[in-house]
C-alpha cells in the first residue's frame, strides 16, 4: 500500500498515529492567569543532554483559546512548565486529564490527582509521579497546519520517586513502567529492558 497524505488513506484508522511507536507521554503541568492545567501529550521527547531540554507537540485547538491548547497558551503566558513522567501505575489519572474541561479548571481537581509546587518554577508538579521534569520554555515553533506548536524548554529541576531509583538508576517498574502511545486508542507499558553496548 501506498498513499498520499493529502490524498487520503482509505483505511477506517490513519495509519499515522500508529507508525511512530511507541512514543513516551509527557504529561505537561502548567500554571496562568486561569489556573493550573495538566494534560498528556504523545508527541514528545528529550532532545539534548547538556544542558538537559525536551520538546512536546500539540496539536488541535480549544474555543476558548485562541488558536491552541490550554497547555502551550500557559506557557506562552508564563514561561514555564513541567513534564511529568507517566507511568502504569498512574494510567488511569493520565487518561482522567485529558478530558476537554474549559480554561480554568484544574484537571489536578478534575481527576484527584495530588500536585505539589515546583523548586525552580512556579508550576505545579504531580506529586506522586515516577520523575517530573521542572522547564522553563526556549521556544514555541509554530508547525505546519492549524493550531500545531512544538513547545521546547531547558530542564532546570528534576524529582525522582525514590522508589524508582534502583542501583543508582532510574527504573519506573515499581511505577508500572513507562506508558507509550501506540496508536488508535492503543498504549503500552515497557517494564521489560536489554542493553545494548554500542561498537567501538
């Protein structure tokens, strides 16, 4: 098989969202004039060790926001937000924050999920999450079609569970493991791991 994007795919599902798998979920807390906001993306990574910076994607747009999200209108508003890392253990409060609720109210709220403030930033954080990652924002890229931004930031914090400290690494299995996007309405743990040395 073989399509053209603008042309159509023909199939019941785009195939698309399933391809690039599995892709980690950044759930991103922000804080505005409106409130504190948290909500997960699949469309995002690391992209630099040193100094440590992460880009996430939104896409699609809100009524009651000008052309995007909650999230990135937050952060455009602030300068600042928080990759909270989402693991099995929490999967349900994940989904939870992902509903549609207006600008304003908190998904924190929403869902029960407990925050707690960050060091560097001022942003909410989830509390019991595997690692979070406090961010102030580099840049907003506007992308290709409507209401698509890549939001980049620096890391200028880091929480980790103690729990998922294991022999001075950091292993989210006694969270669950990490969730991936697969695609559809597909996810995925990864709890089991091999090492690899790279050639000399």
């Amino acid at each position: 098989m073989f399509y053209r994007p603008e042309a159509g795919h023909g199939l019941p599902h785009n195939p698309f969202n399933a391809i690039i798998a599995p892709r980690p979920i950044g759930w991103i807390s922000t804080r505005g004039k409106a409130g504190d906001n948290l909500a997960p993306y699949s469309f995002f990574n690391a992209v630099a060790y040193v100094p440590p910076q992460v880009m996430f994607a939104s896409t699609g747009a809100k009524p009651d926001r000008r052309g995007t999200k909650d999230s990135v209108a937050q952060i455009v508003e602030t300068g600042v937000f928080c990759v909270n890392i989402a693991t099995g253990d929490l999967r349900d409060a994940v989904n939870a924050s992902s509903a549609l609720l207006p600008a304003g109210v908190s998904e924190f709220e929403a869902a029960g999920i407990t925050a707690a403030e960050c060091d560097t930033i001022a942003c909410p954080r989830v509390a019991g999450a595997a690692a979070a990652l406090e961010c102030r924002m580099t840049r907003v890229v506007p992308l290709a079609g409507d209401a698509n931004y890549a939001v980049f930031g620096v890391v200028t914090g880091v929480h980790v569970r103690d729990d998922c400290l294991v022999d001075g690494r950091f292993d989210p299995r006694a969270a669950g493991g990490w969730i991936a996007r697969l695609g559809y309405k597909d996810y995925t743990t990864v709890t089991e791991l091999f090492q690899m040395d790279r050639p000399a």
